[in-house]
C-alpha cells in the first residue's frame, strides 16, 4: 500500500484503489448483481484505465495535468498529488 504523511489518508487510498484498477465506481455492480457501468459517451465499460488514460470527454482536463498512454506510465512519471487533482477536477473524487 501505497502511504505518504504528505498526503490525506483518503487520498493515499484512492491512489491504492487506482494502482489496482479496483474502485467503488468501477466494481460496486458485482456486490449489487447489477451490469458493469458503461461510458455514456462512448459506450465502453467503465474502467480506471478508461477515467485516467482513454476518455475522449476528459481529454481536456487530462492535458492539463498529464499527457500518457499507459496507466503504468502514469503512476510512474506523475505524482500523486497531480493525479489527485486531476480526478478532483473530473469530479470522480469521491466516487472511485
């Protein structure tokens, strides 16, 4: 697990949810018995790999803060405390 004094613990654990691909938004269905969640715009699954790297409606945002094609190049060329911003920013914040 990923921990740091220098960030919230929720933070720390968000950065740990999306280092597994795991989140609440994107897995909550297989504890409801419901159907995996799909992308409004484009009609894919939604996946952590979807939110940080391939959502053309995020694309903006994501510039803004990182430009990658991989989530492994993500998480090791970009600080969390970029990556959280830009999830607060997309408002998955408290949904993931």
């Amino acid at each position: 697990m990923v921990h740091s004094k220098n960030i919230p613990r929720y933070d720390s654990v968000l950065i740990n949810r999306l280092l597994i691909g795991n989140s609440r938004l994107t897995h909550s269905h297989i504890l409801c018995c419901d159907y995996p969640p799909t992308c409004q715009l484009c009609g894919l699954p939604v996946s952590v790999r979807h939110i940080l790297v391939e959502y053309i409606g995020l694309r903006d945002i994501r510039t803004k803060y990182f430009t990658v094609s991989w989530v492994a190049e993500l998480f090791q060329s970009v600080s969390n405390s970029i990556i959280i911003n830009f999830i607060k920013e997309a408002h998955f914040y408290h949904q993931l």
